[in-house]
C-alpha cells in the first residue's frame, strides 16, 4: 500500500501530529512518502526523515510564500495528483496555526474520502478503518485521515544512512500563481497582539476551604461566554447548528439557521443564494465539515474564533495564534466570510485536571475527583509521562472545556493549557509554587499539594 504522509516544519522541527501520522504510517506500509511544503531551509529537518526508510519529496518555490490553508491545500492537491497513492495521512493540526483545516480541504480538493481526529488507524481490503474521538469510522480508499497524538515517532536504526530529498517548485507543478502565495489567500491578519484572554483576579484561599468553596459555587451559573465588542450588527448571518445561534445573534440583525447537514447540501445552498456570512460550532463536526464547504465554495475560513464583530459592514473574527501567545484579528477577503467558533461546550459540571507535578498521585487525584463527582482530566505534560490516556488531555493539541468548575491540579499554566480553559466558569489552581503562571488565570488558588 502507498502511503503519503503531509508533513509541515515549525520552527526547525517537524510537527508533532506529522510525527504521529508518520509513525502511523511505517507501521502500516514500507512505501511511505513524506510530502513537505516550506521554504528550502526545511531540508535539512526533512532529510534525517530519510533514515526511517521513507521517500521525501519538498514542494517550495517564492510564488508559494504566505500561503493561507486554502492556497496550501490548492498547492499540495495539485502536486498529489501527480503521485502515486492508496492513503493520505496528515496530522490533526499544526502546532503554529493549529486551524485543522489543510486536511479536510485537501480530501475536498481531491475528491476522496475523509476522517479526522483519528486515535488508531487499520486497514480492511480497500477500506481504512479509524478509532477516532467520535467513535469507530471507515472509508473507502484512496482516502484522507488525520491523525491525533495517538502514535510516538521512532528512531531510526544505528545502520540507517541519509538519503537525498526531493525538491520541486512551481515550474514542475504549474500551479496557477493567482491561487498560491498571498494572491490566492483569501484571510488576512489584520494585526496580532499579546493574548491576555482568560487573565483572572486570583484570591488565595486555605485546602480546608476547598469543599465548601465548590459546593457554593456549583449553585451559581458562571459559564459566561465572552460577549461582542462591537455595538455595530450585520445585516445577515447563517448559523449552522443551534450551538453557534446565540453568537450569530451578538453580530447580525437577522440570523438564519441552518440544520447540520452534509457539505455538499450546505454549500450547495450558499452558491444559489450567496450568504455574507457563514458560522459553524467549532467541534469535532465543525471543524471537519466547515473546510470541506469553505473548499468548495473557493473561500475563506477563520478557525477557532473567541470572538466575532462587525466593522464597516465586514466580519472582523479573533483567534488564538502562535500557539496561543498571541491573539490575531482576521478578516476574510472572500464571500461568504466563514468562522467557527468556539461556544460553551457539553461539560460536566467540574473537572479536575492533573499536571506533570501529580504523575506519582494519579490515585489521590483520582480519588479526589471521584470525591467531587468530576470529570478527570490531564495536561499535556502528564500525558507525555503516560500518567493519563490523550483522549483526556485539555490544551491547544488537546481538547477545549468550559465547565462550571475546573480544578488544576500541578499544573504550571504554559499557555497551551489556559487557552483551553478560558470558558471555564470558576478556576481553582492547586500548585506549591506561588509563582506558578496558572495563578495569574484563576479565580481561587492553594498553594500546596493534592
């Protein structure tokens, strides 16, 4: 079976999903192709690729430079159908933009099926089936999966010896430039500036107070979403699914609902009645079917959005970046303007997460959280020390929560971990270090141990 493998370079090192879809892929196939995109620099990170027996093929040219994930997935589609391929393999999302949406868009562009967030990965016959976050799914090959953190990338053999890559640019592909680089990228950041979203005034309480302090707040309804800033409306916007509703109401005089249906019946409709604006829920379904329409109708797609508004008649949309270090104001030079969004999830009422500092306690943290009837989750960094399963990690590569309560246990607050957290409605940090940075985005905290 011939596997291809999309791989993106940040800064200096490969992606860790692409790490993952890698390893998935060497253990299922020996025809393994690595598929880069980026300037000619990234060779030398993609080369010691080449030791784990794989074929490593660069795609860089200037004319490619600032392309937006609509332009990548043009460049990337058009030098795939040129090669040879049973199954595409991509990570869930890059690290330094961390939208998800190459892949989906690249299924599009190529007419093949598709599977996101996928845990485990096998091949049936002509069928590739997938453990992915919503459960058990299979398509039928030639397909695209992307793959969550769910496999570690291993060393390549003592013996093994470098090989040489490959590297083509446009005079190969001849893809056409109007659709390549900043000309065919219809978002624009417009400004980015340092993310202070989520900073919280922290009061210091005793562990004694802990239990009565959770019993009262459980009484009281503090999920507040954050609010439009703009007193400016447009005049329409389509809302799919009824999660997005309420933040379609914050930015349009009109809202129109639209029921979850497939893409193609959604994009269908917008090219025969032409929306300003489209809004999707950023969850597992969103996030996977917004691109594949956003790709069909040549637009644009902001992902992941904190916070929408209306500026001169245009949807100005927010979102993390950079890893959540910054907070960038996007806006979309094509129509319809998409989004998704992120709304007030389904979540248990507490949950309490454990950090590097707890993986020696994960039965106190366990039987804490079985205390408090909550929901038990885990730090990137407890989950790279295999104290607790992926599927439980919140974070940017993890998953996003907005509970009522949410307790960090040991955790130091890197900002991969608060972005997650930010819809939380009461932060209570537990940590022995009073400089710990989760401090400074927590409503209680307890300077001690579990």
């Amino acid at each position: 079976m011939k596997i291809l493998v999309c791989v993106k370079v940040v800064k200096g090192e490969i992606n860790p999903f692409d790490e993952s879809a890698l390893e998935c892929a060497l253990q299922l196939s020996r025809d393994v192709t690595v598929l880069s995109m980026g300037p000619v620099s990234c060779e030398q990170v993609l080369k010691p690729l080449t030791r784990l027996g794989a074929k490593v093929v660069l795609i860089s040219d200037t004319v490619y430079a600032g392309s937006d994930t609509l332009a990548t997935s043009y460049i990337l589609s058009t030098a795939i159908k040129q090669m040879e391929y049973d199954l595409i393999l991509c990570g869930r999302q890059s690290i330094d933009g961390d939208t998800a949406q190459v892949g989906p868009m690249l299924s599009q562009k190529l007419g093949i099926g598709i599977i996101t967030n996928a845990m485990k990965i096998n091949c049936d016959g002509n069928c590739v089936v997938a453990e992915t976050r919503a459960g058990e799914e299979k398509t039928k090959l030639p397909a695209l999966v992307t793959v969550e953190r769910g496999y570690v990338l291993k060393f390549p053999s003592i013996f093994s010896k470098v090989g040489e890559i490959a590297i083509i640019g446009n005079e190969t592909l001849q893809c056409d430039v109007s659709k390549c680089g900043l000309s065919g990228s219809p978002t624009r950041v417009l400004r980015t500036f340092e993310n202070e979203n989520g900073k919280r005034k922290c009061k210091f309480i005793k562990k004694e107070e802990l239990l009565p302090l959770v019993s009262e707040l459980l009484k009281q309804n503090q999920c507040d979403e954050q609010r439009s800033v703009s007193g400016e409306k447009l005049k329409s916007v389509w809302a799919v699914g009824e999660e997005v509703l309420e933040k379609a109401k914050e930015i349009a005089d009109e809202v129109i609902l639209l029921e979850k249906s497939a893409p193609e019946e959604i994009a269908q409709k917008a090219m025969t009645e032409k929306p300003d604006v489209i809004l999707w829920n950023a969850d597992l379904w969103g996030r996977k079917n917004a691109p594949i329409v956003a790709a069909m109708l040549e637009t644009g797609l902001c992902a992941d959005c904190t916070m929408l508004e209306a500026e001169d008649g245009h949807l100005m949309m927010y979102r993390p970046a950079q890893g959540g270090n910054v907070t960038a104001k996007i806006k979309c030079l094509t129509k319809p303007q998409m989004a998704t969004v992120r709304t007030k999830a389904q979540s248990s009422d507490i949950i309490v997460s454990g950090g590097r500092g707890v993986v020696n306690q994960m039965a106190q943290l366990k039987d804490f959280a079985e205390t408090l009837g909550a929901e038990l989750g885990a730090s990137r960094g407890l989950v790279d020390l295999n104290g607790a399963p992926y599927e439980k990690q919140v974070g940017l590569t993890g998953k996003t929560v907005s509970p009522k309560i949410y307790i960090a246990v040991g955790i130091s607050g890197a900002i991969h971990h608060t972005c997650a957290i930010e819809g939380s409605g009461t932060v209570i940090a537990i940590n022995p270090d009073k400089d710990a940075r989760i401090f400074e985005y927590a409503d209680y905290g307890i300077i001690d141990c579990l």
